[in-house]
C-alpha cells in the first residue's frame, strides 16, 4: 500500500510539473523489528532535463547527493533521548528509478518515537518525503512531511510472539537434533540393551519423566536453575557410561528407573529453551507451545532411536564388538559426560 501511494504521487508530480520544476518525492519505510528499527529510505535522482528517466549521470549525482546528506537525513528519539542511527549502504534501483538507503537503529524500550528529518532543506524547493511506520505488518502511522512540516511521532508497543503448532513442532525437532548431551544419554541408555523388550521401559520412563518436568517448568510449577541443571545432565551421561562398563553381558533389567530419574533432569534442560523465548511470559498461551515442542522433541527421538536400534542389532551379532566395540563406546559416553561436567562447573 505504501508503495503504490508514493508511486501514485511520483505519477502526480511527474504529470503535474511536467513543464515546470519538479520538486521532487521521497519515501522513508521505518519497520520495527524486535528490539531495532529498520530503515529504508527511496530518493528519486535529480533529473535536470525532465525527461523522467534516471541517466548514469542523474544516478551519481544523486549518489553522490545522498551519500553527504544521509549520515544526518534524520534524528530519532526516545524519552531517556536520541538514539544511534546506524546507516547501511545505498544502492541503485533501476527498475524503479529510485536510490534506496537502508539504516538500522536499536531501541531501547517499547514507548512513544520521534522522528525528524533535517535534510528536506538542502533538497529542491518543495520536496515532500512520505514516511511510513510498520509493525508486524500493521501500519502505525503514516504521513507526507516536508521541510517545514519535518516531524512525526508514534508509539509502538512489544508484541508477543506469534508461532504455530508447527513452528514449536520444527523448533523441538531441532532442539534434540542439536542437543548432543541429550542425544549422548539416550545412546547410553541403549547401548547395554541386548533386547528390544529391554529398550522400550527405558525409552518410555525417560519420555515421562522429561515431559512431565518440562511442563512443570514451563507453566511456572517447578523450576531448577541452569547452573544445576546442567551439571547433573553431564553427570547423567557419565553415570549410564559408567554402569554400562560395570554391567558388560548383563542385560539392564532395572535401567529404566535411572531412565526415569535422570529424564527428570533433562525435562529442566529442554524447558530452558521455551523461557528464553518468553513462553508463558505477557499472559501468552503455554499449552499450545508446550505440546507441540514436546512432540516435535519425541519425533526427533523416535528418529535417532529407529537410526541406532538396527545398527546396534547388526553389532551385537559380532563378538567382538560385544567384548570390545561396546565397552570402548561406553568408555567414550563417560568420557564425554566427564568433560561436559567439568566444563559446566569450573568454567
């Protein structure tokens, strides 16, 4: 809509000064993004001969023109003052005749802005600049500002995220796809298992106990601080790594009680990443975010288990690998474990 308003009025002019000099036209899109403001400035060239095309030449003199005028084309402010305006580069739009600048400036707060433009002055007489104000795709404010009229203000506020069942769905695949700790436990878990009946108790009690602590923490019921939780999560691998090598032949009968105990620190862990995207924070909704992160977390489960289970069948069928390849895989486990925990302690 912005763009076909400033292109309406280009048309106005160009069709109104046609025999007579052209003022000239701007247009200043100002998005709020999150915690900046993202700017993205269109100047149409000077064009001496009114032919309504941009030659090479009208590009670099107007190039030229806004690459002094640009550093100080606007003050924008905040109530605690001005704020940094961090400027981009200028490029060429042929297609369009236009020069577009871009800028960014970081925000400090949601709150009332002021924008100035101080360099409609040193423009032809009577250029205008359309600045428009977006948010989320909503349109704040709008208006056509000139170098006697150079202000304009509005307020915007911090909207609160808007995901979908499948964005939480994507986001909780993607979490223990890169989650290596987690993964490591799991693979340990597994590992001593020579029997599939062996391996389901403990997959269920671990996808249990770590949704069961990951709603808890996610709706504010039970929380534990990270500086805890994620030493213990290290200490779980070294543990599984560890027993792994004390059993040897013997098949995990009782395993899925760890499984259980342990997964309830790991629910803590997954928790922390739905927080530090401020779910359940504003008044949002937590139930939708928490079952569909939940579900993308066990499909991205399922699918490492459905990776190692046929592989570890075909290794158990060697001797070899059942006196030497798994124990030097459970050495590794807690090794790995052993390092993560001095890591998350010390440093």
């Amino acid at each position: 809509m912005r763009r076909l308003f400033f292109a309406f009025l280009l048309l106005a002019l160009g069709g109104s000064c046609a025999r007579a000099h052209n003022p000239g036209l701007s247009s200043l899109l100002c998005e709020v993004e999150g915690d900046h403001l993202a700017l993205t400035l269109q100047l149409t060239p000077p064009d001496p001969n009114g032919d309504g095309r941009a030659s090479e030449q009208e590009f670099i003199d107007g190039e030229t023109q806004l690459r002094t005028l640009s550093p100080r084309w606007l003050d924008v402010s905040d109530p605690q003052g001005p704020l940094t305006v961090i400027a981009g580069s200028i490029t060429r739009r042929t297609d369009q005749s236009v020069l577009e600048w871009r800028a960014t400036i970081p925000l400090r707060s949601p709150g009332p802005l002021k924008i100035t433009l101080r360099q409609l002055g040193k423009l032809s007489s009577g250029h205008r600049e359309f600045v428009s104000i977006v948010q989320a795709g909503r349109t704040l404010t709008e208006g056509l500002l000139s170098a006697q009229n150079p202000v304009i203000e509005f307020s915007y506020d911090q909207p609160a995220p808007t995901h979908t069942f499948t964005d939480f769905v994507r986001l909780g695949i993607r979490h223990i796809l890169t989650g290596y700790d987690h993964l490591l436990y799991l693979a340990g878990l597994i590992l001593a298992c020579h029997r599939f009946r062996s391996i389901l108790p403990i997959i269920t009690s671990f996808t249990v106990a770590h949704s069961l602590t990951l709603g808890m923490a996610t709706v504010g019921a039970w929380s534990l601080s990270p500086s805890w939780v994620e030493p213990l999560i290290a200490a779980s691998i070294v543990y599984v790594g560890v027993e792994n090598l004390w059993m040897r032949d013997l098949e995990p009968r009782h395993r899925w009680i760890t499984a259980g105990i342990f997964g309830l620190v790991h629910g803590f862990g997954f928790a922390g990443l739905l927080r530090e995207i401020g779910v359940g924070q504003n008044g949002s909704s937590v139930l939708l975010p928490l079952l569909s992160f939940n579900l993308g977390v066990e499909l991205g489960q399922l699918c490492i288990v459905a990776l190692i289970l046929p592989v570890l069948a075909w290794a158990r069928g060697r001797p070899r690998f059942t006196k030497r390849g798994a124990p030097a895989l459970s050495l590794l486990v807690a090794g790995f474990g052993l390092y993560w925990f001095v890591e998350r302690v010390w440093f």
